[in-house]
C-alpha cells in the first residue's frame, strides 16, 4: 500500500512538471506567433526571376536594405533598424527559404544577390546603404563586390568574415542548426542553452519561431552561404571592395569571430570600425553608440 502511494506521487509530481513544461512551450509560442502577425501584416511581395521575394519597406531618408542572419526573416531584418525609421527607410526583405521568399533550386549566393538588385530595381532605388547582421554578412558582401554602382556603403553587425589566408581544404562541420532542429518544439526544448553556448537570452527563442516559415533558409545557410567563405574563397577577397565599409563587432561573440572582424578592419581600404568589448552576438546594451556610429558613417557617405 505504501509503495503504492509513492508510485501515485511520483506519478503526479512529474505529471505536473510536464505540464509546466507543456504550458511553458504554449505560452513562449504564442508570444512567438503574435509578434510575428504584426510583421507579417506589414510585408510586402513582389515576384522576381528568383520566385517570390517579400520584404518591409518602411521608414524616410537614406536607404537601407538590410540582410538578416540565419532563423532570420523581413521580422528580424526590420527589428535590425527598427528604432530608426524617422531618419532612414528601411527595406528588410527575407532571404531564400525564409517567411514569404520562395527558395529557387539550386541556389547560390551571387542568386541572392542578384534577387536584391531585382528588388531595388522593382522600389526604383538606385543606390542603397547595404547592412548586415551574422550569415547575412556573406550575402551583402558580395553585393558589394559585384555591385559597388548599387551601393552607397557597406555595414557589417557581427557578421562572419572570410579566413586571412585561403582554406587547403574545404569547409566541414556543422555550420547551421540540423534540419531535424528546424521545428518549433526542438527549439524551444534547447532554448536554456542559448546563453551558455550562443551568448543570448533565452527569450530570443520568440524571434526566432515559427520555425516552419524559416526552415528552407535555415538549411540554405547551413549547407551553402555560411560555407562560401570557404567554398568559394577566391570570391571574398573584401580588399576589393570599392564602396565605404564600417564593422562593428563585440569581441565576446560566440557565433561570429571578433578575430577575423579585426583582420578585415585592417585590410578593407578605407574601412571604419567599432569592437565592443561585450554585448555579445546582439551587440546588446551598445544601441547609442552603435546609432552614434551609424549617423556619422551615413553623413559622411549619403
């Protein structure tokens, strides 16, 4: 009879604790979902040689079309810039594969590119200043390369960086989430190590659902852009780059190395820079300066 009664408890205490857990999960993705309406509401599509591209497209002034990072969309490319639409006009489009953007078979960097510049052409926007953030770095520094006539300026949030010298062998490892992490539960079950391995709260797991919406973008970055530094090194020599360049950088990210920002700060013709000694992969608590930092650059290139 004892035996029973401790089976009957501990039966219920983890009955409880699944539900805290279940409810906890519910509750993060609905937070999740709701934020996501507002910025879907907002979003735009045109149709481009590369299917569908959708995008925000708010803000006056200069331009900035900003290329997000990876589980990234239009919602986390405008959030980039969000605070700043009374000075500059923002258009966050979603890379391939991410909310609203169709991915083309085999795609490629220089497609991405090129998909941009449809874009631009379809708002009618000449010249633009081109901003990124993490794995959207590859992206908008072959923009540049392939088209400083488009680009008014280059700006880099903690993004990743080619090596110094050219890999002898090609990239290997993970270099994104597994496709089979790509869900919502997955995610939101891993949420407490963010800060431990990435730096972050977990609460950015509310940025980053649905992850159904984000997937195909996800496994593109895994498997080709955040590789193409690698893979196609010869195309990443950013001391090329003909357009003005600033970096800003926290030297305790864990996802994009401060060491290779600091190389390319120095190799980049003309470049500006900024390194925060923390702040982590967000550049969090750095916001002023980073505005500061910003306003000068355009002021002095628009």
């Amino acid at each position: 009879m004892k035996r029973k009664k401790i089976k009957m408890l501990a039966l219920c205490i983890v009955g409880f604790i699944l539900l805290g857990f279940a409810i906890d999960f519910f509750v993060v993705r609905k937070t999740a979902m709701d934020r996501f309406a507002v910025y879907e509401a907002k979003a735009k599509s045109i149709n481009s040689s590369y299917g569908m591209i959708s995008y925000i497209d708010e803000g006056e002034g200069e331009v900035f079309l900003v290329c997000h990072g990876i589980t990234g969309g239009y919602d986390q490319g405008f959030d980039v810039l969000s605070g700043r639409t009374d000075d500059y006009r923002i258009i966050a489009p979603s890379r391939f594969g991410y909310p609203g953007s169709d991915m083309p078979e085999n795609a490629t960097v220089d497609m991405q590119v090129e998909a941009f510049v449809e874009l631009l052409d379809e708002l009618g926007i000449e010249k633009t200043f081109v901003t990124a953030t993490s794995a959207g770095g590859t992206i908008a520094q072959r923009f540049a390369l392939l088209h400083p006539e488009r680009c008014k300026g280059l700006i880099l949030y903690c993004s990743g960086y080619p090596a110094a010298e050219k890999p002898t062998e090609p990239s290997s490892g993970m270099t994104g989430p597994p496709a089979a992490f790509c869900n919502d539960f997955a995610m939101w079950l891993i949420s407490p190590f963010f800060k431990p391995l990435m730096g972050m709260d977990r609460d950015i797991i509310t940025q980053i659902m649905p992850m159904k919406e984000r997937k195909a973008g996800i496994v593109f970055d895994g498997d080709v852009v955040n590789r193409d530094h690698t893979d196609n090194y010869d195309n990443y020599d950013l001391r090329n780059i003909k357009v003005p360049v600033l970096i800003i950088h926290s030297e305790d990210d864990k996802l994009a190395n401060p060491e290779k920002a600091k190389y390319w700060s120095n190799e980049i013709p003309g470049c500006s820079s900024v390194f925060f000694s923390g702040g982590g992969h967000l550049m969090s608590g750095n916001s002023e300066e980073i505005d500061h930092v910003l306003d000068e650059f355009v002021e002095e290139n628009k």
